[in-house]
C-alpha cells in the first residue's frame, strides 16, 4: 500500500498534471491505484466495478488536477475521498437500478452505502496506522496469536504487546463511531 507522500510531491504532482505530463499520471497511478482499487472493491464487492472505480478516479485526476488542495490535505487523502464518493455513487446507482429498496441482507440502500463506509474506514485506518501497531494487530487477528505470542514475535514486552494491541483496537474502533459524513466534503471542486 502506498505511504503518505510529502506535501512537497503533492504540490509537484499537481503541477505536474496541470501541465499535461502523462508521465506524471503514470506516476501517480504506480502509487495510489492498488489503494484506490483494494478500497472500491471493499466496498463494492465487485471487480469489475472496482476497475471501472479506479479509471473513473484516475481519468477525473487527469482531467481535473486543480480541485486537489493541498490545505486540505495529502495527494492520497484526497484520491481515497475521491475513490469512496466514486463507489458510494455506484452503490447508489445499483440499489436505485433494483426493483425493490431491501438488500439481501434486510438493509435499504443507506444501510448499505453505511456498512461499505465503515469497512473502507477500517481498511484506511488499518493501512495508515503506525507499523508496530498495525504488526501486533496482524499478528493476533490473523494469524490468531495471543498478546504472549504476539510479543514473542515481535521481540516487545508482553506490556508493550497488549498496549499495541489496545490502541490499534482504539483506533479501528473510530471506523463504526465516527459520524457518517457527507459523500462531498468540502473545499474539493466538483465530486466525481
């Protein structure tokens, strides 16, 4: 997954863009298109949608490099907004293009935009926390590792191993509690 760039290549990328340069678009797409496609097909559960999410991102960033700001935040930020409006408006289309309102799992349309909302959050935060975090995490929730072992692995405390484990859960927990917000924040021109 690519890591936060600097705000000084966010700035270089734009303007590079801006100026036409394919080269940069190429560039730009080496670095983000796994984390634009991974969260578009978290979130709509479908491949081919994923990739029609990620040249729909890629080809508004091609065509439209001034609605990025760097005040607002990281280059990858903002593509990962973009990619989630991108997938929440698919989501909508296909409910809406369904005969009836309910999903198959009881839930309408909002719901459903709700739950992929959370789970692209979870994988954002899971993707952008602290490495030794994100290692004791990994180690106890996927290959099933109890705080002892997981600190035998990683050659920390057994202290140190529950700590990380209780922030990186602190953490994922923000992903269900945090307000839902718009799908159009602000200060990004217009929404895919």
């Amino acid at each position: 997954m690519a890591k936060n760039a600097p705000p000084r290549w966010d700035r270089k990328m734009q303007q590079r863009l801006a100026r036409g340069e394919a080269a940069a678009l190429g560039e730009l797409y080496d670095r983000f298109a796994s984390l634009v496609h991974s969260q578009a097909h978290r979130m709509l559960d479908d491949e081919t949608a994923a990739d029609l999410v990620t040249r729909e991102v890629f080809g508004y960033v091609w065509e439209n490099p001034g609605a990025y700001d760097p005040k607002q935040g990281s280059m990858r930020s903002w593509v990962a907004r973009l990619t989630h409006r991108q997938s929440v408006r698919r989501l909508r289309e296909e409910d809406s293009l369904r005969d009836g309102p309910v999903d198959d799992d009881g839930g309408g349309p909002e719901e459903r935009v709700h739950r992929a909302t959370v789970a692209a959050r979870a994988d954002y935060i899971v993707a952008s926390m602290p490495a030794p975090l994100r290692a004791a995490l990994e180690l106890a929730y996927i290959q099933r590792r109890d705080y002892r072992q997981t600190a035998a692995d990683l050659g920390v405390t057994e202290d140190e191993a529950r700590r990380r484990l209780r922030l990186g859960l602190q953490l994922l927990s923000t992903a269900h509690t945090r307000p839902l917000e718009g799908t159009s924040p602000p200060g990004y021109g217009r929404p895919l």
